[in-house]
C-alpha cells in the first residue's frame, strides 16, 4: 500500500511485488494458477507486504466530513471510561483532519476519559515519514495516556518483531511521543516495548502486537528487552496474571490485538487466506483456533477488542459474544476507509459497481469505541461507538457483565432471532428513470428515506443493501443482485433517492421486462419495496462518440472530447517532436510519469458493451519484469492494455480472465485498436485483425477509490498511477456507441499510420508567379508496412496564411502529371496572391514532411487586354453543401480565410475547392485523423478554414 501521489515508492515496490504474491501463494490455496492468483491480486490492487496481503487504501485527498448537528449527551460521573482505536492509517483519506478533530470530540462529550488504546495500523506502510506525520497529530491532539501496538501495516517496511525496518520505525516513534503520560514514550512505565500490560482505573488492558505476515507465534523480546518470546506465550502469561488478581473473575480484562480471531466478530472468515483473520497458530496451521479454545474454556471475563476489518460499527454484528467463552469487539476505522465482505449476493455492488467490498464514497470513515466499566454496578460494562461523522453515538449502548451470561444478549445467533426485516414508511417505492433506458439495462431509483429498519426486534438492525430482482415476459429471472444501501455514509451524504445502474445487466433490445426492489438486513431478511414494469431500448444504433480523445501533436494532454474530464499530470511527462511525423508526441519514462482523466460511473456504464480503444504507440523498452500498462483503467474490473517481457500487448476486462494480444516490438510507431462489441473482444494491430475472442455481459466498473483512465499507465486501487509505461504516445482515443468495424479500423489506420514521404524536388513546381495557378507535383509516401498511402499537401504564404487548394484535372501535355494521376493520387493546386516564399506540407497518415517554394510576382503588363471572369457560370440548382461552414470563401488576409472562390483554378481545365466536416485539424492546416484514400475528395476542418466552400465535381 502507498499514499496517494507516492509514485516512485509504486516502482520499487511493483518490481518485487509479483514474487512476493508468488510467495503468499506457496502458504495458502486459492482454488486458482499461481499466474492467475497474482494476476488477480495485482488487478484488485492487493499487495504484499512483510508476508501477508495488503489490501488498498482509499485516496488520500479525501475530504472528511464534519457532522452538521452534534449531539453527544452528557454521561453520568462515577465511572471509568477510555477509548479504543484502530487502523487510524495515516496519512490516508483526510486522517490529518480526522484525529484531531476526533480527539477535541472525545474531550469534550467525555471529559472523564482516562485513557486511549490504539490497536494497531497507525500508519499505511511503516515509513517514518508517516510517523513522522502521526506524531505531528498525536502529539498535539491527545491530551491523555495512550498506547500503540503494532499491526500488519506498521511492517510494510520489512523486518520482525526482534529487527528490522518496522520495529526500528515503531519504535523511533515511541521515543518522539510526547503526549501527556503516554505508556511507551521516554520516561514512560513502558518506554518502547511493543506489548503493554496496564491498568486502567483498576482494570487490566493487555495490547499485543502482531508479528510478520499477521503471524502471532512470531518471536519478540520479552519485558526485559533481550530474552526471545513468542507474542502468544507473551500473551497467555500477561492474561493468566491478569486473572490470578481477580480469583472472583467479576472484573473484566481488556485485552486487544489487531486482528480478530477466526468466526467470530464481522467479519472474520476462517481461511487465513481470506486475509481477515489473524494468524494464531504454528508455522503449519495458520487457520489454528487452538489459542482462542485455550482461551474461552478458561477466561470469560475476556472482552477482546481487534481492527483490521475496517467493518462499519453501524454493521450489529460488530459484536460477538461466545457463550462458551467471551466477548470480542470489532473497532472499525479511526482514519481510513470502510470494507465490507463484498459479492454481488451478499454485501452487494458498491456506487461504481464494484464487489470487493470496498466502497470509495466511505472514504470519510472515522469511530472509534467508548469503554465504560460500573464498579459500583457489579462492574458492568458498556460499549459506546462513537462516530465523528455524524456527531452522535451509534445505536443503542452494548452493555453486558462479564460474570452474568444472562447479559451476554449479542450472540450472533441471538441477534438474527430478534432482527426483522426493514419497514417500509408511506412514500416508499422503486421506479425506472425514463432516460436511463438503454438497450441492454436501466437504473433504478428507490425512495431511501422512506424506507428504515424495524428496531423493535433488534435496536441496532439496519438496512443493509437492496435486492434487486428482474424477470423477463415469461416470469423467468434473468437478473439477481444486491446493491450496497448508504448505512455506512455520514447522514449528509445519504440521498434521499437511490440510484443505481443495473451493474452487469444484459437485457435484451426492445423486451418488456418485470423489476422487483426488496430492503434487506444484516441477516437478510427483506421486505419487498415494490414491482415496475418497463421495456428496453430498441436496436438503433448509437453512433460512435469520442468519450476521451487526447491529441498530443501540440503539446497539450488536455481531453478533446464533447465532455472533457479533469486532467492530472503524475511525474514529468515530457513532449518531443518526432522529425518522420513533425509534431509532438508524449512521452513516458516507465517511471512515475503519466496523465490521468477522472472518470465516473456513468462513463464506465457507456463503455460497458461498447467500447473502441484506438492510440499510436512506439514503446521505447520492454518490461523488464511484471507487466506495464499504456491505456488503461483496470482495478478489479474495467479495461486495460497491458504489455509484457514477451513484446506482447494484452487485451484485458473485468477480472483478466478474458483477453486477447498481439506482438509488439518496441521501438517501433505501431497502431493500435482494441474493441468490445459484448460478443466478442478483438485487437488490432497497424488496421489488421490480430486477435480476436468470444466474450460477454457487461465490462465491470473498475472498484478504485477515484477511478482515473490513464494514459502511460494503469489506475491503482486509490486513484494512483502504477505500472507505468516506457513508450511514446502520438494520440489515444476512447470511443462508445457503435463499435468500429474491421474497414473503419483500416480507415482509421490509413488516416494515422506513421509514413516516410518522399518530397518532390522544388523544381518540379516550375516557376510559380502571383495570380498564376501551380499545380502541386505529388509526393510518394509509404506506411510503415510498406503500403503506399496519399500525401495530401496544403500551403501556407510568406505572411503565415493557409492558402486555399483545387482539385485539379491533369493540363494537355503534363505527362509527369498525367502519369501521377494514372497511379491514383489526387491532383491539387493553388493561386498564389503574394509573392515570396511559400511553405509547402505533405501528410500522410500522422505524418508531414514541408519543402520551400519560391513565388515570382506577376509580370506587369504595359497594355493589358480586359481580363475575362475565370469563375464557371453557377449552378442555378446545386447540391446542398454536405458540411455547411460559417461563412463564405475569400481572399487571403488576416481572417486566415482560404484564397479564392470556389470554382476552376486558371490555368487548369477544371477543379473545385475542397469541402469542409467537422473533424479536427491542427493549427497551421495539419490534417488530423483523416482518411487520405487514393482519388478522395479531401476535408479541411471548419476550425481552420473560417469560410464556406462547396464541393464540385472535378472528374
């Protein structure tokens, strides 16, 4: 894991990351290949960090949000009281904001507290840079005792619990606290020990560490400093002592570690490899309950508190109580971001439609738990969670007696008996938004704040996601999925209208179809919201639509779409001319260098069954290991093109499972075009069909926190660039609505293809003169597979003016000429007005080659003969301009309009202007995207010429 904008930190680590997921998967079994597995992970932007996985973070410009009505009632006096904390993360998603907001929260509605335990995660990946900045908030924010234990995150940096990097870093930063009477800073009664056991008010609190790879068998130093121990007979010593001083075992005893245990709090799975348990067990047994049996069978005056799973506190599960042994709390976040189990059937599709659990809009998490102990009540505890968000205690009080199993009501068992499902209030409805129809899905909308859990069975019962159930004319289910609900946002940020796309829906045109909503509980228990009816789109095609369209030729990566996305530069992306094409490309370091577009849901809805990837690429390396991307947004789902050690270019969707490639040698300009129709995935290489496979359904939204298309790179899981490109880009475009066929692939080719043109000699012009037409010798251009394509020629004069052009019919005579036109290639001239050095510019494909050409002035005549009007007599019905302009032709002058009227150029036996469309064209009458057919009429863009002209036939 990094924080957002640690590019060159990405590097280092991308470099070793797949032998070390290759390592991860040694210990465990994934049901899938070691190549897959990592592909995978890599994909859902899981890392690997001192042996375990690490899975990522939410971005780190996050904005947190400050409730808009506090409401923290006054406790009573008399008791003891401290807070619990976990996976604070710093610096990730606002936590500089966070922690000392929290903290003057804390002291202000619990004045009386007395202490705070911090379980671990403190910091993203154990740089001291990152401590450095906790330390910063810690130091100024908390104003009573606290501790620190280590978790997985803390050795990001490598090492183990006796050496190394994390103990080093933890440990520089114990001896830089200086908050009031913190338990391991200098001169503290635990000064640097990474295990604590204190009291507080009376009552014992044990904190562990973790060791490497989640491992809690891992050796550490004992109290002493110097003799090794294992963390777990640390542990069982420290809660055998604890409870030898209370023989009665009415008190409880607060012991924390960072991960939970297996099956227990929400949630924890069993496999080790689910990566949400701690490791308890020996070297072989990493899924071992044993410690936690040795446990319950002799403490239930345990109430264990673990983070890790950054679960919301609003989920009721977060509470466990074991009737054969104790009671374990989940402590959610303090500074990052909420997870969730994930699935489509369970929690549910996220905002952007993603499964892994990781929502980006609950970036804004920040609670943590206020422990409250009665002695004078039989020392009753009660469990508060305090969330900074919405300013207020979530739900009703745990509240329990260690010694009183009667009181033990938050079995999970228990709880799902009382819980019922949602009530629906009047109001409460689903509907089909009219305009979100579309071929293959729609959105819907449900009435969320009219719909709300039933707390007369369970208190703390939620709403915890909507089914969604769609059948088609015959009563058949052809779609079956759950959506996350809002529970976990602040109530600011809770619409009081869902909305959602049918993520992954592929319905057929034209087709009545049947949409039930249901409200659903932790337990699943649900309520049927209601049924509506309503029909697909029908089959007319929607036309091709650039949705992000960069052109580097001058310098600039901005988006040249309808709708441009924001732009964010990463690293120093530099720019180059290219002497074969004589404009600018990008170019990318494989580095740190990329550009980003931000990009939203309803983009990646445009793209998901219909999408055309077109750019020009010359890589300059190929990757020395692992992969690198060029055009991509692939993060647990979306698109990416990826290219490998092998000189290969992949094509992949969704979840990499699907693709298609093609060899690419580096150093080499190469075109290429990638699509997706929703029947099948094809690339192409240089206009020719190079891969193609059978593929289906609906492209996945990639599940990043801030989902960026990036060109030079891929999108990471925080928005962040990562396996970047070494290449140079020409241009990249990205394209919904119908996707291109094969010929317009070769089109498109033809129109950019990287081309040597071979420029006529000056002299072949002849001896051009003002008011005088000169016919433009064509020039020999060929691709670089060795395909002859058209240089089309236009002309700027000495003062810096397009100069407009003529088809042009070949003269008597012009046998050089007469043989060009025999090969096909289009003949043009133009009628110089000014006398002087004119620039002539061939293009053929992306490239331009210019030579200079000398302009006589016009003889001047001593006794000149009335001059005939060399215009043709107008068509008195003429055919409509096939791409009007907006205003007329005329002479050469400061408005850059083209020289001339429409009609036949002197000195020829007939021609027309060229005609106009509205495709791109760069300043200085650069063709850009064009397709140069051999006899085509040619297009000039209506950004460059400002005049109307019409289009005449010439042969």
């Amino acid at each position: 894991m990094r924080s957002h904008g640690d590019a060159s930190r990405a590097v280092d680590r991308k470099d070793i990351m797949d032998s070390q997921l290759s390592s991860i998967y040694d210990h465990g079994t994934f049901g899938v290949s070691r190549r897959t597995f990592v592909k995978l992970a890599a994909a859902c932007g899981v890392t690997a960090m001192g042996g375990m996985l690490a899975f990522p973070g939410q971005h780190a410009d996050a904005a947190f949000t400050e409730p808009e009505d506090p409401s923290w009632p006054e406790l009573p006096a008399g008791k003891v009281r401290f807070t619990v904390h976990s996976d604070t993360h710093f610096t990730c998603c606002d936590v500089e904001k966070k922690l000392p907001f929290a903290f003057e929260t804390i002291y202000q509605a619990v004045p009386d507290c007395a202490a705070h335990v911090f379980a671990g995660d403190s910091v993203n990946t154990g740089t001291t840079a990152e401590f450095d900045a906790l330390l910063a908030g810690a130091n100024a924010a908390i104003r009573k005792p606290a501790l620190f234990v280590m978790g997985n995150h803390e050795f990001g940096v490598g090492g183990s619990p006796l050496e190394g990097n994390a103990v080093t870093n933890f440990k520089y930063f114990l001896s830089h606290l200086t908050c009031a009477d913190a338990y391991q800073k200098p001169g503290g009664a635990f000064e640097g020990k990474l295990n604590v056991h204190t009291e507080i008010g009376g009552y014992h609190v044990i904190a562990a560490s973790c060791g490497r790879g989640y491992w809690y068998g891992d050796t550490t130093y004992d109290d002493d400093g110097t003799t090794p121990i294992t963390i777990l007979d640390w542990m069982k010593r420290e809660i055998a002592a604890a409870a030898a001083d209370d023989p009665t075992g009415t008190k409880p005893i607060f012991f924390m570690t960072h991960h939970p245990f297996p099956d227990t709090v929400w949630y924890s799975p069993t496999s080790f490899n689910a990566g949400w348990i701690g490791d308890y067990g020996s070297v072989d047994d990493r899924n071992s309950k044993a410690f936690y049996n040795e446990l319950k069978a002799k403490y239930p005056q345990l109430v264990h508190f673990s983070g890790h799973t950054h679960i919301p506190e609003e989920d009721p599960r977060s509470i466990f109580q074991d009737v054969d042994g104790f009671t374990l709390v989940q402590t959610a976040t303090f500074g990052d971001s909420f997870w969730m189990r994930g699935g489509k059937d369970a929690d549910g599709y996220d905002e952007n439609g993603g499964t892994g659990g990781h929502p980006s809009d609950g970036y804004d998490a920040s609670q943590c738990l206020l422990v409250e102990v009665d002695a004078a009540n039989g020392h009753e505890v009660t469990i508060r969670r305090m969330d900074f968000r919405q300013g207020a205690y979530l739900g009703t009080p745990w509240t329990f007696k260690v010694s009183d199993k009667s009181t033990w009501t938050y079995t999970h068992a228990a709880m799902e008996a009382r819980s019922l499902p949602p009530i629906l209030e009047e109001g409460a409805a689903v509907r089909i938004p009219a305009d979100s129809i579309t071929q293959t899905g729609a959105s819907f909308a449900i009435a969320a704040d009219k719909i709300r859990p039933d707390t007369s069975g369970l208190s703390d019962d939620v709403v915890m996601s909507y089914r969604i159930v769609v059948l088609d004319a015959q009563g058949a289910e052809v779609y079956n999925a759950c959506y996350m609900s809002d529970y976990y946002n602040a109530p600011a940020n809770q619409p009081a209208e869902f909305v959602r796309p049918l993520f992954g829906a592929a319905l057929a045109p034209e087709s009545p179809y049947s949409l039930k909503a249901y409200a659903r509980n932790p337990w699943e228990k649900e309520t049927l919201i209601g049924e509506v009816i309503f029909t697909t789109a029908g089959g007319e095609a929607v036309p091709a639509t650039p949705l992000l369209s960069v052109d580097f030729s001058q310098g600039s990566a901005a988006d040249l779409s309808e709708t441009p996305h924001v732009l964010t530069p990463f690293g120093s992306p530099a720019f180059e001319t290219v002497e074969e094409f004589g404009r600018q490309v990008a170019v990318f370091d494989g580095a740190t260098a990329a550009f980003g577009y931000d990009f939203a849901a309803e983009d990646f809805a445009k793209l998901a069954t219909s999408t055309t990837a077109e750019l020009l690429v010359q890589f300059t390396a190929k990757p020395s290991s692992g992969y690198t991307d060029i055009f991509s947004c692939g993060q647990g789902g979306g698109q990416w093109l990826e290219y490998y050690p092998t000189g290969k270019l992949h094509y992949y969707f969704t979840d990499g499972s699907t693709n298609v490639s093609t060899p690419v040698e580096p150093g080499v300009w190469t075109h290429i075009t990638a699509t997706y129709d929703g029947a099948s995935l094809k690339i192409y290489q240089d206009g020719v069909l190079a891969g193609e496979t059978a593929a289906a359904g609906a492209i996945a939204a990639p599940n990043a926190s801030k989902a960026r298309w990036y060109i030079g790179a891929d999108c990471g899981g925080e928005g962040e660039p990562q396996a970047f490109s070494a290449a140079k880009v020409a241009f990249a475009k990205l394209t919904h609505g119908t996707v291109a066929t094969a010929e317009e692939v070769a089109a498109n080719y033809r129109a950019c293809a990287p081309s040597t043109i071979e420029l006529p000699e000056p002299d072949a012009f002849g001896a051009p003169e003002v008011g005088a037409a000169c016919v433009i010798p064509a020039a020999a251009a060929t691709t670089a597979n060795g395909s002859p394509i058209e240089a089309v020629p236009s002309v700027i004069d000495p003062e810096g003016n397009p100069v407009g052009l003529y088809l042009t019919s070949v003269p008597e005579g012009a046998a050089a000429l007469a043989a060009a036109a025999a090969r096909g290639t289009t003949l043009y001239s133009f009628v110089p007005t000014v006398d002087g050095n004119h620039t002539v510019t061939y293009r053929a494909g992306y490239s331009q080659a210019s030579l200079t050409v000398s302009v006589a002035a016009a003889p001047i005549d001593p006794d000149p003969e009335p001059t005939p009007d060399p215009q043709p007599t107008p068509d008195p019905t003429p055919d409509p301009d096939p791409a009007p302009g907006n205003g007329a032709g005329g002479g050469t002058g400061s408005s850059g309009q083209g020289t001339g009227g429409s009609g036949t150029a002197p000195g020829s036996t007939g021609g027309s202007r060229l005609a106009k469309t509205g495709d791109g064209i760069e300043a200085g009458g650069a063709l850009v995207g064009l397709m140069a057919t051999a006899g085509a009429a040619i297009c000039v863009a209506r950004s460059f010429w400002k005049g109307e002209f019409s289009e005449e036939e010439s042969r």
